[in-house]
C-alpha cells in the first residue's frame, strides 16, 4: 500500500483555515499560492502557509483524517497534527 499522503493545514491570509490531502506537498503548496490548480478556497485568501501537517499515510486514511479535521471547530484543528510549523 501506498503511504506517501499527508494531510496539511495551512493558514491563509485572512487568518483562515484550510485542510487538504496530496501525495506531493511542495508541488500542493506552490498551486495554492501561485496558480489556479490550487483550491477555490484559498485563491482568494493569498498568500496562504503551511502551518502543520502528518506523518506519511496512505490514501484512504488521509482522506479519512482530513475529513475528520474538517469537521472540526477552528481552535481544535491543531491538535490534530504531529507536525507543527511557522505558528
């Protein structure tokens, strides 16, 4: 089984939030602040960064944890990342 995804958290411009899933982070990264692959959430929020994300996992339990984060209130996303950066 694949285990190349994480799921990540970024902080956008107007101090939002937004969760995704990728299996290439860097290339992720650079359509949400720079081309119109990224989300139509966070276009219009840029410059967006990266403020935490998780270990390496497969798909199916990526997709699962984003989901799970997403249900979240804003003050509890956090919480859910092993890897926090830039906060």
């Amino acid at each position: 089984m694949n285990n190349d995804y994480v799921v990540y958290l970024l902080e956008c411009s107007d101090k939002s939030y937004y969760c995704g899933t990728t299996n290439n982070l860097t290339k992720r990264l650079y359509d949400h602040n720079h081309t119109k692959k990224g989300a139509k959430y966070t276009k219009s929020r840029r410059p967006i960064k990266l403020i935490a994300k998780t270990g390496n996992m497969n798909k199916s339990n990526a997709l699962k944890k984003e989901k799970h984060v997403k249900s979240l209130q804003k003050n509890k996303k956090l919480s859910c990342f092993s890897i926090i950066l830039n906060y």
